[in-house]
C-alpha cells in the first residue's frame, strides 16, 4: 500500500488491477520500465464514484495478488472527488496503456484524462490507446472537454499508428508513436518472473490461449495441433472468469488439459514452454512473439481486429500468421503459415529499436527538467466536432452464420457465401463485423464489392446487433436475378440507433442454384466534410544529424547514464535474478575479508550477514535452485563463519536465525572450502590443462602478439572455454564476476560484425570472433559507474594472456563507437541492453612465422611516476 508520508516520482493511472493478463502485463511492464529509469512509482487504484462501470474492487483477486507479489506501492481506491489529494504524493503523472481513451466503454471517465492534476504537475501519457480506427465514437462534447484535457499534457505517446491521426485532428495534440509497454522489458525479465510459476508444463505441446473461446475456434486449434504434429494441448484460461467456458468447450477433448491455476506467472510459463500458440488475444499474440513462438491469431473482432492488424504489421508478419474462427481441416492443411518454421528476425528488430525509442520517449517525458507540451496551434485544437475528416474502413470478412444452411469459405479473391437447399430460408443470417459499434446520428455509406448469385430481384443489406439480434435494413441492391458478375454497390444511410456493429445478409435473398455471393471487399466510410490534414513532422535519423565533438560527446554521456541508471535499479530491484546474485556475492566477499584477518575479530558481519540472509532466503524462496555456484560459495561462507566462532565459543545465534530453515540447510551441507579463507599459496581451484603447462610467465606476458592473419586449422572450442577460465582468475569488485563472452562462429555473422566494427579491413574475416562485455546489472551503486569497464578490461586482458597460453592468435578489436554502430551491432547478435561492450577478439591458429606490428613499447619511466 501507499506510504502517505513518501514522495514518488510517478504515479500511473490505469487498468492495472484489471482481472486479465494484457492488462495486468501492460502496467508490470511500464511499472518496471519507470523503476528501470531509477523512479519511485505510485500506482493508483481505480476511483469511484463516476457511474456504475466504476465498482470497490475485492481485494483477494490474482491482479492484486500480483500486485503484493511484485512489490507495487498503490492506493486504496478514492471517490474522483478527493482525486486531487494525489498531488502531494506525485510530481509527475502518467496514464498508461490500454483503450482508456475510448468513449465506448464505459470505464472510461474524467480521471483517465488526468483532469484532476495540479498545474505545477506533469501529465503522461504512455502508449494509450483510442480504441480502434473510426472517429464516429467522439460526440462533440467529449471532443470540447478532452481537447481541453489533452492539451495540457506534457507529452502524449500512442501504440497504434493511425491514433497520431487521430490525436492531431480530433484533440489539437502532438502524438508520437512508441511500442506496446510489454515490450518494454526484454525475454529474459519475463522468463525470470515464469520461474516463480507454480507449473513444471512437460514436453511438446500447443498453448491455446483465448479470451472468447468458443466451439469453432476450439474447431480451429485442434486442425492446427494436426497439422504441426503436436499431442498435447494446455488450455491457459481467461482468468476473467473464464474458466468455466473453457471447461466446457474442452470437455471432450482428452488430448487438452487446463492450466492448474491462474497467475500471470503460470500464463507466462504456458507461454514459455510452448512448442506452438493459438490464441485471440492482441497480447497472448505479443507474448507468443516476445517469447519468440511459433503462433497463430485469431483476430478478435470483439475486442478490436485493427489492434492486431497494427502489431503484426509493426512486428513484419502482415496478415501471414492469421487464422479464421471459421477455418476447417481443410483450410488449416492448406494455410502454409501455419507452421513451425517461423523467422522472427523483424520482430526483433521491431522490438529492439522500439524499446530503445520508447525509453527514451519515456525518460524525456519523465524528466522535470526537460520543459515540452502536446498541444498544437498554441493550445487551440485544430479540428472541430463537424470538422473531422471522413475515414474509410476495409472490413475484415470474418463471417460467421447462425444456420448451417450457410457455407463460408476464404480465397484469395475474398469470401464465398453459399446457401443450401432448405424450404424455410427465414431468420438465417450471415454476418461479418465492423471496426467498431456505429454512433447513432452519424451518417455512413457502405460499399460491397462482390459477385452475388440468386433467382430473387433484390437483397436486403442489413446492420445487425451482436447483443440483441436486432438487424435494420440500410439498403436493397437490385441484381434481375444476377449470374455472378463482379458489381459494386453502395448504400448511404443514418444510423438510427446504438449497438449496431455488424454488416448481415439473410438466406431469404439467395435462392436458385449455386445461390450466394463471392464477396470481393466491403468498406464503410463516415458521410462528412474532409478537413486538410497537418502535415507529417520531417525527423532526422540519428545518420542525418551532423554534430560537433561537445554534442556528440555530450549525447553519449546521456546515453551511458541513462543506461547505467536502468541497469543498477534493475540489479537492485527485489526480482532480479541477475541482482540477487550480485549482492550475495557482496556480502559473503564481505564476510570472507573479515575471516582473512590475522586479528580475528569473534562475532563481526553485523551488517554483511543479514545482507547475505536476505538474499540467500529470497533466493530459494522463488525455488530457484541450490547448485548454483554463488549459493554454494555463500553457503560455504556461513559454514567457515559459524565454524570460526565456533572454535572461539562466541554466541552467533541471532546472526544464525536469520537465515531460513532451507537455508541453514544448504549452509550444512556446504562443500568446505568453497568459500571462506584459505593461505594466499593456494590455488582458487584446479588450473586447466594447457598445451605447454611448465610455460614460463614471462614467456606468455612477452609473447602476446595482435594476429591479423590466420590459418587453416579448425579451432578446438575447448581451448576457448580453457582460456575463458583462465580469464575468470581476474579480480573484479567484490568479486561479483560482471564479465561476460559472446563468441561468433558462423563465417557470415562474423563478417558483418566485423564490416560495423571496421577495423579488420583488408584481413580475412578469422575462424572464431570474440565479443567481451560487462554486465550492468553486476554493478549496485551509482559510484561503480566506472567499474564495468574496469573490470571488463581486466577481465580482456587475462582472456587475451590465456589464449596465448592455449597456443591460439588473437587480435584486440575496440568497441569505440557510437550509438548507432552499437545498435547495429546488436541488431545483428543478440546481446542483451545491459551489457556494455569492451572490446571484440579475433581467433584462431596462426603460423608463428606471421608477420605482426612491431608496436614498439615506451620506456617503463615515461609511465611509472613515483611520489614522495
């Protein structure tokens, strides 16, 4: 809960404590992101008080047990009325994502335009959506009072590409498009919060994952469990009481099974340890990407098909991974997208420069010193009510039928509609939705493109109502009993009234043989004035910017900053992995220095030993496993540490109880000698083999030479692998070990990273390729801000002095490079964000005949200065 006394940084409004995964994940995403960028973040639970959509939410829910879970600071939920108590706890105020800017649903109130916030505050909005395509849904006196609203925010981001559109002309703001908050937090952070779900899922399986679920999609996902040859199929159910439906559309199936429990954890898991993924969910389908998956969506017309149009478009897949809910065996052994081999090399790099963009959106936006506005035209929207330029819309021909009278079927060339033979055609319809419930008042034209076939000399064209059933007739196209020519009618009405969101056919119109339609297109456009569009911005990549020594340098220095701040609140933060690590490393080096004094002194670590219970408890709390290297060396600390007091017969009792019973467990069955302190003539562990062990110091230190030339000879990986652990003898702050090795062995991968780095020209790409990096999130405190590189060099050094000692040529190869070369970079090898670069290694056997620079050594004086 809040703190009343603390000040945050942040406080995001939004659907957090909503009971489903998108919604659940969207705020973890942002939440993290804000905490990445080192800000305190306040999340406000949903105010009452505005109409009946707003309710007391219950508190023993799976949203807000995850809430507790990950640690989030939030407020209890207030009436809008005392809303502007928030003031005194936030400076900044962001609303998140999701349609909370859609005036057709009924949640969405006042407070989600932060009406409520100080004008000495910052307002936020990230990554928030309109709803769908369509600008109907905004009545004037919305568009008059939000314009208003919008206008005095600070910066405004959206995820769908024609919302900019949309936040221009309708609301007079600057809209700039960032990705989706799920994307902001990379595999490896989802992957670590899957390790705390409470299911082990075994072997191949197909995930399935549907917010709506119904028969025909049930139909669907068993044709594509079929044909990518998969026997089992988990079902991760809606958790918005949704597990009851899924029962029952699986009943029958014996080769599904129902995910035990709902969490976003275990959602995540499913997801995880999937060998294929169906789903409905615009964000069961990122989360099928992120985890790189091979999938299939159904795009979900109820809750928005346009959303997902966008992101597969934005993630380079177009409508390649679409399936139907009214697909059949057939049309699924047919569909060639539905298969295992899928390249997510777009995706990611989507992704990548995505995540980049938006956290720096994110970080100017949150930055108090950093002065903007979203308003257009000195703050006076640019479009008026009457004003907004018409849209046309494509439908999606997703039909469905409530008579099997009716056969649907999907070609290249569209939809054919088939009617069979049946005395009674009354009251059987066939029905495809719009982007969105049309607004009553407005006036539309609808345009069908087809070819129908019938004896009659009419049909009706109807709009229908999902909820009700209810259709209105908007037009009758004349056809003289039509052959099946290719036609385009159109039909110019008002709608008379609301809900009306689907276009429908009746069976009664089609009779005579081969009667139907093939149905090539329909499009519906809004019947007003256009108004001119503003004109698109003109921005400059970073290629384009030409920049002086002070701005370049001034630009990375921000970047670095801004780099190292995510990365140490990460490797501070309760949940990552990475960070706990880091930290039990630094207690128990604390712990192991003070058994090293010759004067020991009984009973010492008052503050290293409750560190080190800390995180040695939180640890095999999330059951993340005892044979990990650091937890063994700290559990082999505690044991040296208990046993020394021990033999001074000092009381360490209470130092003993806090560590769990697990723990103290694994503290005695620890492997002497592991950790503690041992004399300085022994050796850490046992030295690898080398080629030429008896080899002299001296020998290798002098021998060390940059190979640009190499042989034939394959590469023995081992001799790396033997190289790289000569290289872990190095020292690094408190020996927490922030090196890491990324090597290269495919010949065309090589090339093109050695193309960006550029300093291998005229050579023959080598046999292996080095890159070495330190990990950020090793690092704790702001004063280290140096020591990665530090550590990092030292590591280098003693790889480039093993690799001599494995008898291998190596050449150094630096990483000075700017921001882009080094997103390139990393657009071409997956190297995680919070590992900076030190420098890359060329590799292989060498003839010692090679000729290499000289690279004559200045005198020791020149470099050696002595103090008095």
């Amino acid at each position: 809960m809040v703190d009343p006394k603390k000040k945050y940084d942040v406080a995001v409004l939004g659907w957090w404590y909503g009971k489903n995964y998108g919604s659940i994940l969207t705020y973890y995403g942002l939440n993290r992101a804000i905490e990445n960028l080192g800000r305190s973040v306040l999340m406000v639970h949903e105010p009452v008080g505005y109409n009946g959509y707003r309710v007391q939410w219950p508190d023993a829910i799976l949203s807000m047990d995850f809430a507790r879970r990950t640690g989030y600071e939030y407020t209890k939920q207030l009436h809008y009325s005392e809303l502007h108590t928030l003031n005194e706890l936030a400076d900044t105020f962001v609303v998140g994502s999701d349609q909370l800017w859609n005036p057709l649903i009924g949640r969405v109130n006042d407070d989600l335009f932060l009406d409520f916030v100080a004008p000495d505050r910052n307002r936020v909005a990230y990554g928030t959506s309109f709803g769908n395509r369509g600008t109907e849904k905004f009545k004037p006196s919305f568009i008059a009072k939000h314009s208003q609203n919008l206008q005095k925010f600070k910066a405004i981001s959206v995820r769908e590409n024609y919302a900019v559109d949309t936040a221009r002309d309708i609301f007079g703001t600057k809209a700039d498009l960032v990705v989706d908050p799920v994307f902001l937090l990379d595999q490896d952070h989802y992957k670590e919060l899957a390790a705390k779900a409470s299911i082990s899922p075994e072997g191949e399986y197909l995930a399935v994952f549907f917010l709506d679920p119904t028969p025909d999609k049930k139909s669907t996902a068993m044709a594509i469990a079929d044909k990518v040859g998969l026997d089992k199929i988990l079902v991760i159910c809606n958790p918005d009481e949704g597990r009851k439906a899924a029962q029952e559309i699986w009943a029958d199936e014996p080769r599904a099974e129902l995910i035990a429990s709902d969490a976003p954890e275990n959602f995540l898991r499913g997801y995880q340890d999937a060998s294929y993924v169906v789903t409905d969910s615009f964000h069961g389908t990122a989360f099928s990407v992120i985890f790189e998956k091979p999938f299939s969506s159904i795009y979900n017309n109820k809750r928005g098909a346009d959303r997902f149009k966008n992101l597969l478009s934005s993630l380079g897949f177009g409508d390649t991974r679409r399936v139907y809910e009214s697909d059949t065996v057939q049309t699924i052994t047919k569909n060639k997208n539905v298969t295992r081999s899928i390249s997510f090399a777009k995706a990611r790099k989507y992704i990548t420069e995505g995540r980049k963009y938006s956290l720096e959106w994110l970080e100017s936006a949150l930055d108090p010193s950093v002065k903007s506005s979203a308003a257009l035209d000195n703050g006076k929207a640019v479009a008026a009510a009457a004003n907004i330029p018409s849209q046309s819309h494509t439908l999606d021909l997703d039909f469905s039928a409530n008579s099997e009278i009716w056969s649907i079927a999907k070609g290249t060339k569209g939809v054919s509609l088939s009617v069979g033979a049946d005395k009674d055609l009354r009251g059987k319809h066939v029905w495809t939705d719009l982007p969105e419930p049309l607004t009553p008042g407005t006036r539309k034209r609808l345009k069908i493109q087809w070819a129908p076939t019938t004896k009659t000399k009419s049909i009706n064209v109807h709009l229908r109502n999902p909820e009700s059933g209810a259709f209105k007739v908007i037009g009758k196209a004349s056809v003289a009993e039509s052959s099946g020519n290719l036609r385009t009618d159109e039909f110019e009405f008002s709608v008379a009234e609301a809900g009306l969101s689907q276009v429908m056919l009746g069976a009664l119109h089609f009779t005579g043989p081969k009667a139907g339609a093939q149905v090539h297109e329909i499009s519906i456009t809004e019947v007003k004035s256009k108004a001119p569009a503003a004109p698109a911005p003109v921005v400059k990549s970073d290629d384009e910017i030409v920049e002086g020594f002070s701005k370049q340098a001034r630009r990375l220095a921000l970047h670095d900053f801004e780099s190292q701040v995510r990365s140490f609140s990460r490797g501070r933060s309760a949940d990552s992995v990475t960070g706990i690590r880091a930290r039990m490393f630094f207690h128990a080096h604390a712990i192991e220095k003070g058994l090293t004094h010759s004067n020991f002194r009984p009973g010492f670590g008052r503050i290293a030993i409750p560190g080190l219970a800390k995180e040695m408890n939180a640890w095999l709390t999330r059951g993340l496993g005892t044979d990990d290297t650091i937890v063994q060396s700290s559990a082999s600390v505690m044991k040296a540490y208990f046993a020394r007091n021990e033999e001074t017969n000092t009381d360490v009792s209470h130092f003993r109880k806090l560590f769990s019973d697990e723990a103290l467990e694994v503290i005695a069955n620890g492997r002497v000698g592991e950790g503690g302190a041992f004399p300085a003539a022994n050796h850490r562990e046992d030295p690898v083999e080398t080629p030429n062990d008896d080899r002299a110091f001296m020998d290798v230190m002098y021998g060390r030479r940059s190979v640009r030339e190499f042989i034939d000879t394959p590469v023995d990986d081992a001799a790396i692998s033997a190289a790289v652990q000569i290289a872990m003898q190095s020292p690094s702050v408190c020996s927490r070990q922030g090196a890491r090795v990324h090597q290269f062995d495919d010949p065309e991968t090589i090339k093109q990273l050695l193309d960006v780095q550029g300093g291998f020209y005229g050579f023959n790409a080598p046999p292996r390729l080095l890159l070495v990096t330190a990990d950020l999130d090793a690092f704790l405190f702001a004063p280290e801000r140096n020591q990665p590189f530090v550590d990092g060099g030292l590591f280098m050094m003693s790889l480039l002095l093993g690799l001599t000692q494995m008898e291998l040529g190596s050449c150094l190869l630096n990483t000075a490079m700017g921001v882009e070369k080094e997103q390139k970079i990393r657009n071409i090898v997956d190297i995680p964000e919070n590992e900076v670069f030190i420098a890359f290694v060329a590799v292989g056997n060498f003839d010692k005949n090679v000729l290499v620079p000289r690279s004559k050594r200045v005198e020791s004086d020149s470099i050696l200065k002595r103090h008095a």
